[in-house]
C-alpha cells in the first residue's frame, strides 16, 4: 500500500489522555512511542473531566466500602475482582498524581479535600478547583511526560488500522500524517484512544472521539464487552453547543437541584433525590423534556455568588452562552457522556489478542458494569493506565511474516451526521426494538458505500448489543422491556473475518 515503515523497540501507545500517558511514564526505561491525533491536551475526554477522581481517602472511607459502591451502580455486571484492584488503589494513585504536581484542593489539616457525587455513599471525590480536575491532573502529566526522556510524542498521527502477524499478533499500527500512511511496528500496542460520543449528535465529550479504537481493535478480532451501555450525563447545557458543556454532578452534590420550567423539581423534594444514578437523572431529565416541560439546574440558592471561584468552568461556559447561572436555572439536556462497554481487558490491559492492550475509555475492564459510578473514570485510567505500561513494556516483539494491513474507509461529513443523528434518536435514553432496527438498517446502508469503516463496526456492535439485551439494565433503558432480568449476563462480541457480527 506504499507506506512507509518505522520500527520502534518499545511500546506503541495510542492516546495521549490520562490512561495513555500514565501508561506511557510507567513504561520507563523502555523507550515508549505516544501517537496521538491532536496535541497533547485537545481532543480528550480526561482534560473535560469535572466532577474529579473517586477514591477511599477519608477516615470513614474503605476501599471495600468504594467497591461496594461501584458494584452497586453496576447493576449487577461490575466485576469484583477488578473493582477491589480498582478501589485499592485509589489513594496511592491519587497520591502518585499530586506527586507529579496535579494540585489536588486539600482541607485545612492539609489532607485531600473530598466531595460528595451521586451513588456514592460517603464523601470520596478528590477535586481541583472545585471543576477543574480532568485538566489540571492531565496537565501534571503532560508536563511529566514531555520531561521524561524515555517518551517521544508524535501530536499529529491518526490511527488507521492495526497491523496484524500470520499468527494475528498484533505487530502495530498504521498511523496517518499529514496525508501520509506510516506502518509502525512494535512490541506491544496500547490503545488509549477514549470513547464514542462522537458518534452522538449530542454529547459532552470531544467530537473526534468515535469509537475507531473500538472498531479497528474488533476488526482485529479482540472481544468487544457491553458496547450497548452508555452513559448519558443528565446535565449537559443546553445552549446548542456541540460538543455540549457540562455542568458537573459536584453542584448537585452541593444542593443544586434539577426542576422543570413551572419549577418543579423533577425527582422529588427529598434532599437527596437528584442524587440517583446517573441513568435514573437522566431519564428524568429526557422525560421532562420529551414531554414539553424543559429540565433546568437551578443552582442560585444553593451555588449563588459563590460560582466564579467554586465552579470556574460551568460559570465561564454560562456566561459565554449569555447565562447568569448565579440568577438563572441552566437549561440542560441528558448527553452521551461515558462508555462503560469497549474492548474487553483486564485489570493490567491485556486484551485477547497478543500484543494488544487497551486502557482508558475505550477499554472493558468490568469495574463499571451497566452503569459508571462517577468520578471512577479517572481513576480507572490513572490506575490501570500504570499497570498496563508495566506490563506492555515487558512484551517482546513477535517474528511471524506480516501481510499487508487493510486501511478501511472513512465516512463523509453528511454521512457522518446522518450517523450521529440516528444514535442520539435510536440508541440513546430509551431504546426500543423498532428505532434499534431502523439505525442497523441505516448502518446497513452506509457500510455498503463504506465498507469497514471504524466507526460503523463500533456503532454496529453498540446497536446490536442493544437489541439483543432485552431488558432494562443501568445505562441501558428499553421502553419495551422495562423490567430488570433475573440473571445480569454480559455481552461479548468477536467479528468473523468477513466482519459479521457473531457472540462470543
């Protein structure tokens, strides 16, 4: 195919967010190659994230009392062995992050300050800045990174394909610059390559993310886990934005409270009622306006004044929208926001392809089940993230002939939109089997003219999950079948060679 070769003695990461540079600074002393398609801190969900990073760092706090949680948002797919390696790890990895210069807000006695989200049972969110933390953490990293003289970065590259020996080890990536393909070859591939909100009209996460990793790891053969369950974050404002600012759980943590536009509030009057899963928040919040009602974040009594330095983000993006949230509920709408499902891994980022890791967003490592307990994503990618460098620096490079890697189409601007818009109508809040067959009969469609395009094998594999869960679970909500089964199974996927779709 005319591409050029590079051979690299070390890891190859793709992504350049939380879990693709912790893993790249624990990779060290190998020499470690990170390819990401925009400058370090565009373009990832990590540098948006606000609410912070969950972890057991008060003395009421356990990390069995944080797996409790997490399993318990879960919905009965959180797997207990990954969740207790997560939980475990939460303050030393929060520790590991301040020691790089994340400046994490601490309490009068110098401690990690810590605030209160949704489904979790006690106090455990570390913050910065009150909504500043994705950020200010992935800052600490990138500054570490671009010091640490095992680490080369190339900010201009788009992953195109995987490259694949005659025994299906993964071998590398192909990887665009400028117009031009590069083959690099390496001992072990990571992909950090984040999520699929890009694949909803609307969404709080970074457009370019599409789920390409996901696609190009399934074409690949690895096993893809619960593509169906995503998050939709109940308040993304509403100010038509793409993609949508977000307004963090933290103001609802603190007393603000979701209403309707006559005032209502929308879950309740108990004080605690907007502070249901995120999956019940924002069904309510689809419910209130499907019906005409509207759904706003009334934060003046609870916020008032005081949001300039206590939520610097979500007051800038109001008032550049010309809303004073300090006097005025913020219109807001429930987004694709999360994907629990992804390439399926474990706990150090092995997936079941040799030679192929998987970290961050666009992993499955079963620590968030049908539905993410918040502020568990950075710590997810922070700590797993390190273990997967670990362990992809320690991998050999393989030896078996190497055919030519496929290069699959991409999708034109209008079909892209066409796509995106079908996903937030047929595979968002509420589902159902008839929208879920109208957005594979127009998958179905665009493959014809695109045929393994990345971003249509993941948003295929996200349909049909959908379709075969037939029940209500988490994240995932059918109209037409409300109830919860008995038995919580998975959803595993592997592509056939020809790139039908076939359980695992």
């Amino acid at each position: 195919m005319g591409a050029e070769r590079l051979r690299h003695d070390g890891p190859l990461i793709i992504g350049g967010g939380l879990a693709g540079l912790s893993a790249a600074l624990e990779s060290a002393p190998r020499p470690t190659l990170v390819v990401t398609p925009s400058p370090l801190l565009q373009a990832c969900s990590s540098a948006w994230a606000q609410g912070g990073m969950a972890a057991a760092l008060s003395a009421g706090d356990t990390p069995a009392l944080h797996a409790a949680d997490t399993a318990r948002a879960g919905a009965g797919l959180v797997e207990d062995v990954a969740a207790r390696v997560l939980t475990a790890q939460g303050r030393e990895t929060v520790e590991w992050l301040a020691a790089l210069g994340a400046p994490f807000d601490r309490d009068d006695a110098g401690g990690f300050a810590v605030s209160l989200e949704a489904a979790h049972s006690v106090a455990r969110v570390a913050r910065v800045g009150g909504d500043g933390a994705g950020r200010a953490i992935l800052s600490a990293l990138v500054t570490a990174a671009r010091a640490a003289p095992h680490i080369r970065t190339i900010e201009d590259g788009r992953l195109r394909a995987l490259i694949q020996d005659a025994t299906g080890r993964v071998r590398g990536a192909v990887v665009e610059r400028a117009g031009r393909l590069i083959e690099v070859l390496a001992p072990a591939v990571t992909l950090a390559t984040g999520g699929v909100g890009g694949l909803y009209a609307v969404t709080t996460t970074p457009a370019a993310l599409k789920g390409e990793g996901l696609g190009l790891a399934a074409l690949a053969g690895a096993e893809i886990l619960d593509p169906e369950f995503v998050q939709f974050h109940p308040t993304a404002i509403d100010v038509g934005l793409d993609p949508a600012p977000l307004a963090t759980e933290a103001l609802r943590g603190e007393g603000a409270r979701l209403i309707d536009g006559a005032g209502a509030f929308l879950l309740g009057e108990a004080a605690d009622a907007d502070l249901a899963p995120r999956d019940v928040v924002a069904r309510a919040v689809h419910a209130a306006r499907a019906s005409g009602r509207g759904a706003y974040l009334d934060a003046t009594r609870a916020i008032g004044d005081r949001f300039p330095e206590h939520f610097p983000a979500v007051f800038a993006a109001c008032m550049g929208a010309g809303l004073d949230p300090r006097v005025q509920p913020i219109p807001v709408a429930a987004a694709a926001h999360y994907h629990m499902g992804g390439i399926a891994a474990d706990a150090d980022g092995r997936t079941g392809l040799a030679g192929l890791f998987a970290v961050g967003e666009c992993a499955a490592t079963g620590v968030h089940g049908a539905n993410r307990l918040a502020s568990n994503s950075l710590l997810e990618a922070a700590a797993f993230g390190r273990r997967a460098g670990r362990t992809a620096a320690a991998e050999t490079a393989g030896s078996a002939p190497l055919p030519t890697a496929r290069v699959g189409a991409d999708l034109d601007a209008d079909a892209l939109a066409t796509l995106r818009s079908a996903m937030t109508a047929e595979l968002g809040v509420i589902r159902d089997a008839d929208g879920l067959g109208r957005l594979l009969d127009l998958i179905a469609r665009l493959e014809r003219g695109t045929p393994s395009a990345p971003v249509l094998v993941a948003a295929r594999l996200m349909a049909q999950g959908a379709l075969d869960r037939r029940e209500s679970r988490g994240g995932h909500y059918r109209s037409d079948f409300p109830q919860t089964s008995a038995e919580a199974r998975h959803t595993r996927f592997v592509l056939e060679p020809d790139a039908s779709i076939a359980a695992a």
